[in-house]
C-alpha cells in the first residue's frame, strides 16, 4: 500500500517535474483540471479542444468553466509515475483538481 501525506483531508501532495504540489481531490468532479496559469507556471503542454465534449462542464456553483484546452502530464506520488489528462480552465478555484476519473485509475 502506498502512504502519501493528505493534508486537510482533501489536499494530495505529489511531485510535478520535480517539484511538490498540492491537488485537491474532488470525488464531485468528473474530470481532472488544472488552471490555464498553473499549465503556464509548470510549463505544460496545452492542446486545443477539439470536441464540445471536452469543453463544457459545469463548476460547483452552476457557472460553466471556460475551457481552453487538455494537457498530458506525468505526476509522482510516493514514487509511482502516473499520467494524467487534465482539461485546462482559465480560472479555477484551485490551481489542480484531481477528479473522478483520477480515482478510477488509482482504483480507490
């Protein structure tokens, strides 16, 4: 079993290129998202979306997110490499949130 430090019980710490970051994890949310800043701060990779699948969802206070784009990107937690595919909003309440589909992948 992997241990991994959760602090304020719903925050995930994990390493990005090296460096440690704080996701949210959000079993409401259906998707991974990450903030159009937190992409540019990490330098990751965004493409465009190319489907309105992938580019409309709704935030937890019924304003839809304004999505720009899906990004590919490896993280680490307690040594495990896991890739992720993130939708990229211009604002987010939290810079990364871990969704659902993150979950089923951890099967958790």
């Amino acid at each position: 079993m992997v241990q991994q430090p959760i602090s304020n019980n719903n925050f995930l710490v994990l390493k990005l290129k090296f460096k440690s970051v704080r996701a949210l994890l959000d079993t409401g949310s259906v998707v991974s998202l990450i903030s159009e800043r937190f992409a540019k701060q990490h330098g990751l990779g965004v493409s465009p979306v190319r489907d309105h699948e992938h580019s409309f969802l709704i935030s937890a206070s019924g304003k839809p997110l304004d999505i720009v784009g899906i990004s590919e990107f490896s993280i680490s937690i307690a040594g495990l490499s896991i890739p992720i595919v993130a939708r990229v909003a211009r604002y987010l309440s939290h810079d990364f949130i871990m969704g659902s589909d993150f979950l089923q992948i951890m099967g958790w």
